[in-house]
C-alpha cells in the first residue's frame, strides 16, 4: 500500500536555476542545497549534456551499474528530489530521459553531468523536511516518511512568509 505525506502544508520556495557549460549537474544542486539550508526539494529540468553517466540498479546484486553516455545528449526529461541524509547532508536523487542524435533516447538514475551549453532546473523546495535511512532489504538510502520534521525556522521571511505584525 502506498504512504504519503502532506508537504505543503505551509509556504514553499521556488527557484530558477540556470546552469552553464562546464557546470557538474549533481555538484552544482548539492551547493544549492548546502547554501540555502534546503530541507525537501523537487526539481525538474531540460537542457543538454556533453557526456553523462547514467546507472540502472540492479535489485539482486544490490549494486547501480553505470551506463556511460559519452556524446551531446538533450535532456528530455530531468526529475529528482534532494533530501537530508542521516548525518545532516544532503543527497540528489534523480532520473533523466535523453535523446540523441539519431533520435535513441537512452534514460535511468543520473550519476553525473556536464551541462552544454545549458540546463534549466526549476526547483520547489517544501518547508517540511525529508531525510533519507539505508534500507538493508533493497541496499538503497530510501525516503523515511517517519523522520522528517517541519521547519521551525525563527525567521518567517526566509520561506516567503510575511513577518508577524501582532495585529490582525
């Protein structure tokens, strides 16, 4: 049976991001996160790779097996979250669908990637947060619904929220 979990129960932020030539897609998220404090984040992206590693886990052997892309590639489809991990980092989780020049689209988990010429992400950060725990039955770092607490941030305007006035 599938769980869920209400995440916008209060404001979110929503950003632009914009990356360039030369940018290390899974990198360049992480020092987003990192510099906004971000708790729980959906992305979604277009654009295009020079080259890539793509991965497709393998259940049984509990391993990810990389599938290199090693030519321009456009990004049909870019979708992934960035969560906190239980030592209070954080971690990109993605999956990305791409097409190539004789028009093959190849796709699976997002490893790396070097953005060229650009990849356009619009990114929603939920003001609850999410953590990530290791699941010894599938060897992944899955989503713990139980773990995640909402923000309790003393200052109102970093998620959009306007200050408290004392009137009504």
């Amino acid at each position: 049976m599938a769980r869920h979990m209400r995440l916008n129960a209060d404001a979110v932020r929503d950003y632009a991001i914009v990356m360039e030539t030369g940018d290390s897609v899974v990198d360049e998220l992480l020092v987003f996160a990192h510099e906004r404090e971000l708790r729980t984040a959906s992305f979604t992206g277009i654009g295009a790779f020079s080259r890539c590693t793509l991965a497709f886990y393998d259940v049984e052997a509990k391993e990810y097996l990389d599938n290199p892309v090693e030519e321009q590639a456009e990004v049909v489809s870019l979708v992934g979250d960035v969560v906190r991990t239980d030592d209070g980092g954080w971690q990109v989780h993605a999956q990305v669908v791409l097409g190539l020049r004789d028009g093959a689209a190849r796709g699976g988990h997002l490893r790396h990637a070097v953005v060229r010429p650009t990849l356009e992400v619009m990114l929603i950060e939920s003001p609850r947060g999410l953590t990530r725990r290791f699941d010894p039955d599938s060897g992944l770092a899955l989503i713990d619904l139980g773990a995640g607490e909402p923000v309790t941030d003393p200052n109102p305007l970093r998620h959009g929220l306007a200050p408290e006035t004392g009137s009504h």
